[in-house]
C-alpha cells in the first residue's frame, strides 16, 4: 500500500508539471491582446471630425469664406482637379481679396508713409494703374517697368523728403544757426567735415586709431540743453570701437589723446541724420562732453 501512494504521489507531481509546462507553452504563443477602444476604422473617421477643429473659424477670418456655402466648400474639397470653369472662379476670387488688401492695407499704408496728414495718391488712379499692369490693358501711362519703378522711388523720396523738412525742419535751422554762432566763440575749433569741438583738459596720451575700442565718460545734450545721455549718471564708462558710433564721435575720437576732455559739437549730418531717436528727433545737432579714460589693447 505504501509503494502505491508513493506511485500515485509521483504521477501527481508530474501531470502538474507536465500542465505547468503546457500553460507556459501557451502564454508563449497566445495572440496579442486588443487595446482598442474602438475599430481602426471607426478612429479613422472620427479622427477626420477631429481634425476640422477650428476650421470654419479660420475660412471666416483668414479666407473670408460665408459658412452659409460650406455645401461650395465641399464640393471644392472633393474635386479631384479644378475645372475651366473652377480655376476662372479662383483667380476670380484671389483679384477678389487682393482689391481688398489694396483698399484696406496697401493704399493707407501707402498714404501714411508718404505723407502724415496731406492725402497725395488717388485712389481710382492707383487701382487703374495696378489693373494696367496685370492685365496689358488700357494703360494711359505706357512706359517700362523699370523706367516707372525709376519714376516711383524719386517722387516717393522726394515727398518723404519735403515732409521730414515739413516737420523736423525747425531741428535742422536751430542746429545750423547755433553751430555758426559757436564757430565765432575763443578756443572752438571748426574742421573741414564741420566738427566743431573744444579741448576742455589736454591729455598727452596715444591717439586711437578708428579700429580701436575706447573707454570713454560723456554726456549729451540737444542745442536746447536737454541733456539725453550721460555716461556720469549711469555711474560707469562706456567701451566702444570708435568706428562704431556716430561720424562726429568718430572724428573727434580719433583726433583726441588719452586724458583729454573735450566738448564736442556735432552737426544733425554727422549725427543721426533723420534718424528718429526718441528724444533724439531727427535733423538734430548734437553737444557732447567726452573724456577720453583709455584704450583697450
């Protein structure tokens, strides 16, 4: 009896093995397990619904599409290829929104940079010549591209050029009635380029070269006296190449030795021109005091 319960124990252990092992050989070949939600082709379509997100709001705003036709839009969307007919309506529609743009955008912007309050282009006038061009039609002023490209660029300098004169004009007269005045003054020296300056303290150091960087203390002021920068204020010297400033800055650097302090007087066209600079309107001579502290080697 007992040799049989060892038997029966032994054929226990090894049919447990055995299925033990048959389970294993199952995991090993069972079939990858589903982690979808829904069908490939339902996600497929409801992906597309998803992606049109925002899409009426962009045809309203950016293309200036009615969404009373989105039927239209459809209908363009599944068209395999554009029709005769079909890309006549889209060059339609793009002569559509650029009139639009020239109307709303291009005509004020236009205007504005040419002149701030006075209206110079007229309007129908500018249309008939943009429809000229495109088309080769009725051109009243039949001359080349580049010859009316030459004529634009002139007139266009010409207006920019009397309204800066309309509104910064009074700069330019203050600053050349004050720098002739200051010519007539003991100890100013006037160079060829106009430069005035005052040697203020001599230093008997090297004289920069335009290549060199600096290290100066200043300040600036407008011929009013308005002081608009100051290097003594901000409580540190400024260090600079003297070829990457202003011309009169330029000038007078390279002429000054290391420990001179002078007062330097700077005609608008050796300054910032019509350069608008903030407190710095354009057409303005400028007066600086530069101390010359060293040169960086």
């Amino acid at each position: 009896m007992r040799k049989l319960l060892i038997i029966c124990a032994a054929l226990c252990c090894l049919s447990v093995s055995a299925a033990s092992n048959k389970k294993k050989a199952k995991k090993e070949v069972a079939p990858v397990v589903k982690v979808d939600t829904i069908s490939a082709r339902d996600f497929s379509y409801l992906f597309g619904k998803a992606y049109t997100t925002g899409l009426k709001m962009m045809l309203v705003q950016r293309m200036g599409v009615d969404t009373t036709y989105m039927a239209d839009f459809v209908q363009g969307f599944d068209a395999a290829q554009l029709t005769e007919a079909d890309k006549r309506m889209k060059a339609r529609l793009a002569g559509m929104e650029i009139r639009e743009q020239v109307d709303k955008q291009i005509l004020p912007q236009v205007s504005k940079q040419l002149n701030d309050s006075v209206t110079i282009l007229t309007p129908e006038l500018f249309v008939a010549g943009f429809r000229a061009a495109v088309s080769g039609e009725n051109d009243i002023l039949p001359i080349s591209m580049d010859s009316t490209q030459a004529v634009v660029n002139k007139q266009m300098k010409y207006y920019q050029t009397e309204r800066m004169e309309r509104q910064y004009g009074a700069n330019r007269r203050a600053g050349e009635d004050f720098l002739k005045e200051n010519a007539k003054k003991k100890d100013v020296v006037t160079t060829a380029s106009g430069l005035q300056y005052k040697v203020l303290v001599k230093g008997e150091g090297e004289v920069p070269t335009a290549t060199q960087r600096v290290k100066v203390n200043y300040e600036g002021h407008l011929v009013d006296g308005t002081e608009f920068d100051s290097s003594y204020k901000r409580g540190e010297p400024t260090t600079f190449a003297c070829n990457q400033v202003i011309k009169g800055w330029t000038e007078a650097l390279t002429m000054m030795p290391v420990g001179s302090k002078w007062e330097v007087y700077i005609p608008q066209e050796l300054a910032y021109g019509e350069q608008d600079r903030g407190t710095i309107k354009p057409f303005s001579a400028l007066i600086f005091t530069v101390e010359l502290l060293g040169i960086e080697k």
